[in-house]
C-alpha cells in the first residue's frame, strides 16, 4: 500500500501544469481544479482576452500562480512558444491538458477539405504537437508527470455523419494517447485520456437536445467540473499506475447506445 496520504495522492504543489484551450468551458474547469490542488497552472487560449479573463477568474478565487499564453496549439510555433513561456515563467513542465478542441459539423456530403482541415489540425495535430513539445521538456528535466488528452466517445463510437472531421480528429487523439504513453515512459510520465460525452459548456450552447439529458442513467448533461474531477485524478500521483488508458466520463450516455 502507498505510504502516501489520500491528500498526499492529489497533491500537485510545485508541480508546473499547462492547460490549452483553457480559455473558458472544460479547460477552464481543469485549470481550477489542477490551481485548487496546488499547481502552477499555464492557461493557453488561441483567444488571448479569453485566456486572460480565465485567468482573473481564477486570481479572483485566490489561485496566484498563473500565466497565460496566447497561441494556436496546431501551429508549430505555437506549441513550441508554449511550452517556452511555461519554462521561462515557472522553470519547468510536469503536466500537459491537450484540452484546445473545435467541433464545427457539416452534412457529410458538404464536408469540405477545409471543415476537415481546421478540425484535424486543431484537435490532433495540436495535441501532437504540444505533447511533442511537452516531451522534449521532459527529456531535458530528466522527468515528467503526466500528459491528458480530452478525446470524446465520438471517438470511439463514432458520430452522426455531419460531424465525420471530428470523430475522426478524437479516434486519432485516442489513439495517439496509446503511442504517447510508450513515448512519455522513459521519463517516469504517464499518458492517458478522457472521453466525455454532453458537456454544457459555452462551446455547446444550443447543440445539446435537453430530452435528451433525462434519458441518461445519471440524467443530466456533464459539467465542466465532472471532466475535471477526472482530469486531476489523471494527472495526479493517485493514478501513477494508470497509463495509455481512456476514461469515459458520460453519465452513462454509451451504455444507452447498446
Ligand atoms: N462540451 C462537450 O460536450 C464536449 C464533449 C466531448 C469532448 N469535448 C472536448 O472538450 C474540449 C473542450 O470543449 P469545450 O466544450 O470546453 O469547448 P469550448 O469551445 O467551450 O472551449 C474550447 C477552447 O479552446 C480554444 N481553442 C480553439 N482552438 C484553439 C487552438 N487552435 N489553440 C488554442 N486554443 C484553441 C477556444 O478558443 C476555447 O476557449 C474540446 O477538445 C472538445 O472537443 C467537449
């Protein structure tokens, strides 16, 4: 049995985590609850005044240690200067939240390359890139803690034809987690995922068939905080034996697709 405490296992002080897309929904959610166990938390936004309200939000709550940084995840310059500021600011990088996510739909036969394009280099190449970056921290520390991807059961179910780009940008991101997991090994870090299902988050608003929450076994739609409870979870010594794994969190949604 670990020697640890249970407040020991979820204890991320002096930990120095980086949160994309935390401008405001789930990512937002995970950066107040990595903040509250006690890390220091770099907020990304491709939305710089976003980022930044995110981020007095949490000053507002008492968390101090935060910065943010303004840039596109699927650039590679972007990736790249994230974790740069991360380093330049706290001196190093333990955990990486692929959180930034699009999910724009299209009738499938209006699929454009585009709607695919942005989508797939947003979601995957993005994740791809920050936890290539991320690594290569890592390896230059000698250690890291955790990388977390947040996919969808998309992802693993599939989707309605009109959101085919994204389904496929989240079964790559799952699969991606796998190979991540034997990359990330060596430095004593682990890689994981979460696959939510309806989450009520800005970027939702109006998406959601509200019936639709009542038919779930938990009835009702996620919030950002049930991603986050798991998130901290994922990324925290508590599941230091958990990796290359995905986490549904969806109130029992997959279970009704049976
Ligand atoms: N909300 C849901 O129901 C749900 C369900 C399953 C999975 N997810 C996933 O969770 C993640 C967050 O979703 P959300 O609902 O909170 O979304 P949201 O739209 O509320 O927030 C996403 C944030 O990512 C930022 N972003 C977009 N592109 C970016 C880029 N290229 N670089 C940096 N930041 C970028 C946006 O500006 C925004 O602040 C996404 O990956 C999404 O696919 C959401």
């Amino acid at each position: 049995m670990s020697e640890k405490s249970i407040v020991q296992l979820f204890d991320l002080a002096d930990r120095v985590a980086i949160v994309t897309g935390a401008g405001g929904g789930i990512g937002l959610g995970i950066a107040r609850r990595l903040a509250e166990a006690g890390a220091a938390v770099v907020l990304n936004d491709v939305d710089g005044a976003r980022a930044r309200a995110a981020a007095s939000r949490l000053r507002g709550r008492g968390y101090s240690a935060l910065e943010t940084v303004t840039g596109d995840v699927s650039s590679s310059e972007g990736s790249r200067t994230l974790v740069e500021a991360a380093v330049e600011r706290f001196g190093r990088v333990d955990i990486l939240v692929n959180n930034a996510g699009i999910y724009p739909t299209a009738p499938f036969l209006e699929h454009g390359t585009d709607l695919w394009d942005r989508v797939v280099d947003t979601n995957l190449r993005g994740a791809f890139l920050c936890a290539q970056a991320v690594a290569r921290q890592f390896e230059k520390q000698g250690r890291g803690q955790a990388i977390l991807n947040i996919a969808s059961v998309v992802g693993i179910v599939g989707s309605g034809p009109s959101a085919a780009a994204y389904a496929a940008s989240k079964g790559g991101l799952l699969a991606l987690t796998k190979t991540l997991a034997r990359a990330v090994g060596p430095y004593g870090a682990r890689a994981n995922a979460i696959a939510p299902a309806a989450i009520e988050t800005e970027g939702q608003k109006g998406m959601l068939d509200q019936a639709a929450a009542t038919r779930q076994p938990v009835g009702r739609f996620g919030t950002p905080d049930d991603v986050a409870l798991a998130a901290l979870y994922l990324v925290a010594p508590a599941s230091d034996y958990v990796t290359g794994e995905i986490l549904v969190v969806d109130g029992g949604y997959l279970l009704m697709q049976a």
